[in-house]
C-alpha cells in the first residue's frame, strides 16, 4: 500500500465532540497532534483490561496515533497494542521502535517482524531508531529504506537525536526521508526550542514529545502546582495536566504521546486537545518555565 493510500486513512474527524488537531507529516499525510503513548503498559497481566479499554476508547475520541517499542516490557507492550487494535488496525496510525542493537543488517528484519508478529499487522506507518548506538546511521537507513521497499514500514523516523544527530543523518544518503524525531519535550523542559526544534521546523519535520506531562513526581508537581498553571487550568475549567498536554501542541507541528492506563485518564487527555490557550496565558506559561539562553543536553528517561 502506498503513502497516498495511507495519507488517506490516516484521516480522522472528530469523535464525541473532541476534535484532535492534525500535524502535517513529510509526503502530507496527516496525523493526530495528540496520541497514545504505552511506555510500561502490558507490565501487570491483570490490567490488561483496563489497559486494553483505555486504548481504544483514545481511538474512538481521536486520538488514533498509538507509540510502542520492542523494549516496553520487552514485548509485553506491543502485544497489549494487538490485542487493543484487531479490527481497528485501519484506523490506527502504529509506531514502533527498535532497539539500537537491533538497528543493523544482522538484527533489524527480525526485529521488524517479530513486532509485526506482536502487534497483528503486516506493517507499521512509522519505525522508529529507538536512541542512537554502535550501529553506524546509514546502515540503520539502508535497512529502514529497505524495510519500506518491502513493505514492512511506510516511513522511519528516530528517537533522542539532538541537533548534532540530526544534521549527520540528513547528510546521509536517504537520511533527508527522516520523518519524525521523537524526543522528551515538556513545559518543564524545553531544551529543544535553543535549537533542535527550530533546525526541525524549517526542514517541516515534527517532534514526537514523550513524556508530556513530566514523570510523576517533584517535577510534575512542581509543574502542576505552579500558580500559572493553576490560574489558567481555572480559566478553562480544565485539570492542571490538561494544560500542560495543551500548552505542549500549541504550536502545530508537535505530536504530544502521553500514556494513560485508563478510560478516565485518556478521555481526560482526549479533552485538553479543546483547550485554545490564549497569548497571555501561553506568555505566562513560559515566562514561569523560560527556555534555557544556551546549548543543554537532550533530555533524555
């Protein structure tokens, strides 16, 4: 199946009232701006269920882009994905990632098909290099080249690049068809705006931001507790995670993957994607978390 037949049905509308934005790709084809992420689900065996419903209730509110990886749970997560996607796979936009020692000539065909395998499909839209290792980069590109030649993938993209990484792969031969560079991008972290995002936006190339919402712990509290947020979550009559999943798709070309593990939290989630938060408030956000005035390392969990 080719990319113009893909593109189209990677269109979706709005389900139960929630419209979810869309972010152009390379090639034009459009996705949800916010997805499903499922970084440590499929771990408990009795949650399966729940985990499972969660899923494709964010399906049915829109949110049709689901990110999983060979590593979550060694497996464990893409299985839970296929079992969450037989007879929704069409309407699904699937990502996977593999492992960077499994990114070479000898590893990565396996690799792809055994997450086919786990996840019911005969293809994926989008494989990700899960982090940069040993493998040299354009031998990762020739094999996701000719992953999608085959069939097996209908793009690639990478994952904890910073801008150093990106600019060697782009002067790869075939490294310009890098899609998307999924990174940790949260209002308390915004390290990328010195100077990845802006190299990704002028090559039209989103972020994938993982970890949206922080980790749970001092940081998001911090975050969540902070008078600005508070301030603007009580405008909108929104929860403070709501607005620091809508502050993290303000500006159109980022892709926001948080997890949730219940049909609460993803309808939750779902929700904040109709919060418009006004100039003033964005300002105040950001003036509250400024970006850092130099060059810092990736974030990276």
């Amino acid at each position: 199946m080719n990319e113009s037949e893909h593109s189209r049905r990677d269109q979706t509308g709005s389900v139960r009232g929630t419209t979810i934005g869309r972010v152009r790709l390379a090639g034009g084809t459009e996705v949800a701006a916010l997805g499903q992420g499922t970084w440590r689900i499929g771990d408990n065996p009795r949650r399966w269920g729940e985990e499972i419903a969660a899923l494709q209730a964010g399906v049915e509110l829109g949110m049709n882009l689901i990110d999983t990886a060979e590593m979550y749970g060694e497996g464990r997560a893409e299985s839970l994905v296929g079992e969450a996607l037989k007879g929704k796979r069409d309407s699904v936009f699937l990502v996977s990632k593999v492992y960077p020692h499994n990114a070479g000539r000898a590893r990565i065909f396996r690799s792809c098909e055994e997450s086919l395998k786990r996840l019911g499909t005969d293809r994926l839209d989008l494989y990700l290099l899960h982090w940069r290792g040993r493998v040299p980069l354009e031998e990762t590109v020739e094999c996701m080249e000719r992953l999608a030649e085959q069939g097996k993938i209908i793009r690639w993209g990478v994952s904890n690049f910073d801008t150093a990484d990106m600019r060697e792969l782009a002067a790869l031969a075939g490294g310009s068809r890098c899609a998307v560079n999924q990174v940790l991008y949260h209002l308390g972290s915004r390290g990328i705006e010195y100077d990845l995002l802006p190299w990704q936006r002028e090559r039209g190339m989103p972020i994938m931001a993982y970890s949206p919402l922080a980790q749970a712990g001092e940081l998001r509290k911090g975050l969540t507790e902070h008078p600005a947020v508070v301030q603007a979550a009580e405008a909108h009559g929104a929860s403070p995670l709501q607005i620091l999943l809508a502050w993290s798709i303000r500006g159109g070309n980022i892709i926001a993957i948080p997890k949730a593990s219940s049909v609460r939290h993803v309808t939750e989630n779902a929700q904040a994607a109709r919060i418009r938060l006004s100039d003033e408030e964005i300002a105040a956000l950001e003036d509250a978390f400024p970006p850092p005035s130099r060059k810092v390392p990736l974030d990276i969990i």
